[in-house]
C-alpha cells in the first residue's frame, strides 16, 4: 500500500512545491557613477557656500523613484520605474556630484545647513550659492528612443554690512541621448547631463565672481 500511495505522495509534495510564491525581485539601484572631469580654469571665487538644494518636484516627500516620461504617449504624466529606484533621493545624488565640480582647483566649499550663517573665510562671507534642481528625469520621445532631461536653476547670494545681495541667477539645462531606452540608459544619461551642467555652474561662477 505505501508502495503504491509514494508516486502520488511525491507527485503532490512537488506540486506544492511549484505553487509557492516566488521570492520578489529586489529592485535595481542605481547612482551617477563616476564624474567624467574636465578640465576647468582656476577657481573662483575661492569659497562658496553651498545651501541645501531644493526638488520642487519632490514637495510629496524625498523619495529614491526614478522618474520617466511618455512624450509621444502621456506628455503630461510622470511615472516611475517599478524595479528600478536610486541608490540615494536624486536631488542628493547631484548635490554630492555639484559638490565635487565646485571643489576642482582646490576650491573651498562650505555647507550652510539649516539655514545656518556660513563661516567667515579669510575675514570675508563666502558667497552662498541656492540650487534648485526643477527636472530630472528620462523623455522617451519614440518607445525605443529617450534623453535625460535636466533643468538646475542656481542663485548666488553675497553677504554684506547692509544685508544680503543678490549676486546672480541663471538657469541651466542640459539634455543628453540614453545609450539604452530603459532605466539602465536613463541613469547613465543623467550622470552625464549632471557633469555636462557642473561644467555650466563653473563657468557661471568663474564669470560672475570676475564680474563682482
């Protein structure tokens, strides 16, 4: 008898075995890699503070989603990638890498955290630069076609006797082709839209502190 019942026993166990649930797929995690450097003037001005950057698209909460755009299909709706997120909430990705360009030349590079009254350096209040980073995100124009889309607006304030002084603002863009039309693609675009717009940020500053 225990002969005979062992082949339907065994059939049942393995088919319980192929009905349970397989293990979710952890989603893939992504950041902007290495910098590709170019080689940049001498620094100036010789400090800057830099505040905490703003995501006015992130006003639900930071999160790590990684957002992309149907153009030709839902030009007006931004969706995320289910298996896909960033390592770390994107505005903090390309703050860290700003930071990096802002500190070619030996530049110094203070934080104002909180608001916090930046440090004098050699007697002097170094200029505060605010960023807002208003785009960044993957536009698929065609399915298998798609671009990182960047816009990073920067205001450079001074500090003086009388108050603070509006120094200058200027937005910048940039926009670079994806090697591949899915996340992978996007995140290797946007890391080289980010250098492409630390390279303007530089030479932005280079040209208003030669101007002060």
């Amino acid at each position: 008898m225990l002969l005979r019942l062992s082949p339907l026993v065994l059939t049942v166990l393995l088919t319980a075995c192929q009905s349970l649930p397989t293990p979710p797929q952890e989603p893939e995690r992504f950041d902007l890699g290495l910098a590709t450097w170019a080689e940049m003037p001498a620094a100036l001005p010789p400090a800057v503070v830099l505040a905490d950057i703003q995501a006015p698209w992130q006003a639900e909460g930071s999160t790590t989603a990684m957002h992309y755009r149907l153009a030709y299909a839902q030009p007006h709706h931004r969706h995320a990638y289910s298996q896909a997120h960033w390592s770390l909430p994107p505005e903090l990705l390309v703050q860290e890498r700003l930071r990096q360009w802002l500190s070619q030349g030996q530049r110094v590079v203070l934080s104002a955290e909180g608001g916090r009254i930046p440090p004098s350096v050699a007697g002097q209040a170094p200029p505060v630069l605010l960023l807002a980073l208003e785009q960044f995100e993957q536009v698929f124009d065609q399915s298998a076609h798609s671009s990182a889309n960047i816009r990073l607006r920067a205001t450079l304030m001074g500090y003086q006797a009388a108050g603070e002084v509006l120094l200058g603002q200027q937005l910048f863009t940039a926009t670079i082709p994806a090697p591949s039309a899915n996340a992978a693609g996007g995140a290797a675009a946007l890391s080289q839209a980010t250098d492409a717009v630390g390279q303007q940020l530089i030479q932005w500053l280079q040209t208003t502190a030669t101007a002060r």
